[in-house]
C-alpha cells in the first residue's frame, strides 16, 4: 500500500491521504479491501477504526475505478471524491 498526498481541498486546506491496494487481477485485492474496512460497497464517509483505537473517515471504493461501466481517469476519480465527500471531514477530528 502507498499513501500520498493528492489534490489540496478548497475548504480546511489538509490534504487528503490516498491508500490504494494494487496487484494482479483476481487476486482478492477487493476481499482484502472488505476486510480491512468493513465495508461492503463504495461508502463515501466510512468510519474505519484503527488499532491504536482512534478512528478516521474515509472514502470506501472496493472497485478499481477503470473496471467502472465507464471508466474513470485518476483525476476523475480524485474530483468524485471530493464530490462525495464535500461538506465532510475527512481527517477524523471532527
């Protein structure tokens, strides 16, 4: 997994954290996603709990974004992010 910083919010002025799971097709990387959040499907703002007990909200895709019907470049998936996600704190403080 990588983090990295993506495109600075308008609004707060953090920048957001960008994990992603990347391998071979079929290799369970959407079971290991499920797994590791919680989550079934696509949550825009989904709490993740973390071992050191504090949580962050997190924009939850289990798909690749190119495996879409209509497949998404980086930046338009960056802009629905911020599209889903506006008016949240994504940081986990609040």
């Amino acid at each position: 997994m990588c983090q990295v910083p993506v495109k600075q919010q308008k609004e707060g002025g953090h920048t957001m954290k960008f994990w992603a799971i990347v391998g071979d097709g079929d290799t369970r990387k959407s079971s290991a996603i499920r797994g590791l959040t919680g989550a079934a499907r696509r949550r825009p703002n989904w709490r993740i709990g973390l071992i050191n007990q504090s949580e962050i909200l997190a924009f939850v895709e289990i798909s690749a974004p190119q495996e879409r019907q209509l497949p998404l470049t980086p930046a338009e998936f960056v802009d629905l992010v911020h599209e889903e996600t506006a008016g949240h704190d994504t940081t986990g403080n609040g």
